[in-house]
C-alpha cells in the first residue's frame, strides 16, 4: 500500500539533497499550492531533484503549465487544476501553500478574490494539514509590515498597514492568514512555518505582471524606456528565486515556527534599480517618470538575523549577478517564439 509507493527509503546525497551522503530519508509527499507560479515552480524543480512526490494545485490564474511541464510524465509529479478556494481532500506530508496573485497588478484586478484565496484558501488548506497531519508552510510577505516605520524590518515589528487601501486585500489577506495560521498551531497542534518574503526576482516571472523587475528588463530589452514610479527614491530589496527557494526549504525542514524574514538585504531605490538594468542589458535605456500608486512603501529591507542563526541561511546571489540569470530567459521568452504575449 501507502509503504510501497511512498515510504520507499532512497539514499540522498550530493547538492541537490543537502543531506550527507549516505543517510537515508523518506520520500515525502509533498503539496505545493501556487506550483504553477514563479516561485512555486521553481521550488517543484528543487523537490523533485530531491526525490520527493509532488502534487502542484493552481488555478493558473497566474501561473502556467509551461513553468512545471517538464516533470508532466513524470510518476513522481501530479498537476491539479483546482482553486484553493474550494475544499479538497488529498494525502500529503507536508504543504507549501504558496497560492496567490504576489504582483500588485495581478492582487489588485479582483481584490474580493485575492482576500478569499488568502482567507479561505489558507483556512481549507489548514483544514487540510489537520485532517492529514501535514506540516503546513505559508508564503506570507514583507508587505504585513505596511509602510513601515521601523527600518530594516525585524519579525518583532507589527507593521504600519492601511486597512482600507487598495493593496489591503492582500497586505490584510496575508495576515489574517498568518493569524489562521498560528490559531490552527495553537488551537489544533498543527506543525506550522511562517516566511515573510520579500521582493523576489528571476527567470519565469511574468513577462507582462507589472513588478519593477520584470518591467525593467522587459523594457530595456523591447528597447523602450524604463518607467519609474513617483520620485523613483522608495527603496525595495531584490533577492534572487534560488536563494528564497532555499530559505523556504531550510525553514520546512528546520524546527521552528518563524515566523522569518527571507530577503536579501540589499537595498536600492528604483533609480539605482535602473541603472543597474542599463549596466547589465542597455547603457542607452532612457528613463521616463510616471505618476507613483496609492500606498506605495516608501522603504523595504529585511533583517534577516533571525534566519541566519535559527536557519543558518542567507542569500548569496547579489542583484548583479542575479539580473543576467533572468535576461536569458526573458530574451528567449520575448523574442524567441516571435511573440511578446507568452506570459
Ligand atoms: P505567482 O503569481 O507567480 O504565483 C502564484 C500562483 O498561485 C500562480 O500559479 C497562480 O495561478 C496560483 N493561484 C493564485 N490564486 C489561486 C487560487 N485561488 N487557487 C489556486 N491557485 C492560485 O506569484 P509568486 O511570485 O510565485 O508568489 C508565490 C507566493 O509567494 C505568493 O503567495 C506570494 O504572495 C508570495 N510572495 C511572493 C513575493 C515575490 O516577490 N515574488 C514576495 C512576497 C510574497
Ligand atoms: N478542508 C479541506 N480538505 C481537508 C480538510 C478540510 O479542504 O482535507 C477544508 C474544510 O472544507 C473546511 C476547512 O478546510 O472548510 C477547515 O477545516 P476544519 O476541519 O479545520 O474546520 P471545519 O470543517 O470544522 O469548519
Ligand atoms: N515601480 C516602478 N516602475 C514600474 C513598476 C514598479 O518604479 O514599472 C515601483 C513601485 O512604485 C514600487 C517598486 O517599484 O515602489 C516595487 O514595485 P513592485 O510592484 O515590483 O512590488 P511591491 O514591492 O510594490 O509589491
């Protein structure tokens, strides 16, 4: 039965597995809700190279079946169209629940629908963890901190949110899912982990989602100019995709609830951020100001202390290094198949 198929022990070893050669552990069944998006799809690359059973649920509201088809075929990986809106029973050990619109543009469109994935979404899929006794991970954000008055951003500080904003329905959202998160810890035992990330970057985004990256290199390839919000001075710390991947794995993996910060600390203003897309892919991009959103941070910065010493982890692909990484597959993306839309 269940022994056979899944509590089958393989020898781990090497990078991939981060586990010393030799030690054996068991293949985990593991769900990733939002694997079909940009950070979830490359969180499924890292379990499946890990040897574990992975079941993606997305909607594709913003994610798409190009991020994860090549493990279809795979005996190992399973896709499931499915809103986590809606109840669903499945048999896991462990769940990354990632599912939600993250670019402002995207959260925005239908803010009722963005506050019940967040509310609702994260309630069936702890209704979930308790039914089965999964551990249960939730891919909070840096944005629970508001616009924050306390800089670098420590997980003590409660945060400076407006409750009746346009980017409440996921700052709240998000929140009220930290709040279910830790009720369903304290009140039904469930093994929980909270990571507040913060602005991620890196191949798969989409093209066309309206973050700061991803419009930058996108325009500075289209050869058009980059738009800068406001004063371009708010400021925002850019980590790469492979460094938050790791850091939610470590945290999965690690003992302790959180929750934890996981960014990279350095910090730019999107003036800087541009010059930095001019440095890497078009010296002669030129930059035009557009008028900045409502409630729009003026500042962004994780201290991450507290995942280096629980965690022992810290990013280590700086913005330079990263930036290039990400080109290559926007380029490919935006002229390779002759379309600009295959986002
Ligand atoms: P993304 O939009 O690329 O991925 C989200 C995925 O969730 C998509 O595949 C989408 O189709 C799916 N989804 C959305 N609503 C759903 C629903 N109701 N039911 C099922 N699937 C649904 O975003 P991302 O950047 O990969 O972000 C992943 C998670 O990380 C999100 O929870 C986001 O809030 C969080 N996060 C991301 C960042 C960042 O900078 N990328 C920062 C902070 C937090
Ligand atoms: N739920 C789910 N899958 C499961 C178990 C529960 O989707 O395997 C949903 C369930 O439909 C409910 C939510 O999770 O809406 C919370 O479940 P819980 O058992 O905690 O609360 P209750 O069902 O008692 O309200
Ligand atoms: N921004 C910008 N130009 C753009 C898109 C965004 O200057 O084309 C600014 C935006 O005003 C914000 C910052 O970049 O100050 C980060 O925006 P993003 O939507 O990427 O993420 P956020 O951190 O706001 O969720």
């Amino acid at each position: 039965g269940d022994e056979d198929e899944f509590g089958g022990r393989r020898a781990m070893g090497g990078a991939s597995g981060r586990v010393p050669l030799g030690i054996k552990r068991k293949r985990l069944r593991v769900l990733v809700t939002g694997g079909a998006g940009f950070v979830g799809s490359h969180l499924v690359d890292r379990l499946m190279e890990r040897g574990d059973s992975v079941i993606v649920v997305d909607n594709f509201f913003t994610g798409r079946k190009d991020n994860v088809v090549h493990h279809l075929g795979n005996p190992r990986f399973e896709l499931i169209r499915h809103d986590v809106v809606e109840p669903i029973l499945l048999e896991v050990d462990q769940i990354y629940h990632l599912a939600c619109p993250a670019s402002p543009v995207h959260y925005k469109f239908n803010p009722v629908k963005t506050i019940k994935t967040n509310v609702v979404g994260t309630l069936n899929m702890l209704g979930l963890a308790k039914r089965v006794g999964a551990r249960f991970l939730l891919t909070s954000t840096s944005e629970v901190y508001g616009d924050p008055l306390q800089h670098p951003q420590v997980e003590t500080y409660w945060g400076n949110v407006n409750p009746i904003g346009v980017r409440s329905c996921y700052d709240e959202g998000k929140r009220t899912a930290e709040t279910l998160t830790m009720d369903y810890h304290r009140g039904a035992g469930i093994e929980v982990r909270i990571a507040r990330i913060f602005n991620t970057y890196g191949p798969r985004m989409c093209i066309d989602d309206g973050r700061v990256v991803s419009n930058f290199v996108a325009q500075a390839l289209r050869r058009e100019p980059l738009t800068v919000y406001g004063d371009g001075k708010q400021t925002r710390s850019f980590q790469f995709v492979s460094d938050l991947v790791e850091g939610l794995m470590r945290l999965m993996e690690g003992d302790h609830v959180g929750p934890f910060n996981l960014g990279n600390p350095g910090e730019f203003t999107m003036l800087e951020l541009a010059q930095v897309v001019q440095e890497v892919i078009d010296p002669n991009a030129k930059i035009e100001f557009r008028p900045n959103t409502e409630d729009d941070p003026h500042k962004r910065k994780p201290d991450i202390s507290k995942a280096q010493q629980l965690l022992g982890w810290e990013p280590v692909v700086s913005l330079r290094n990263g930036l290039p990484l990400m080109v290559t597959d926007f380029k490919q993306r935006i002229f390779g198949n002759q379309r600009e839309d295959s986002a």
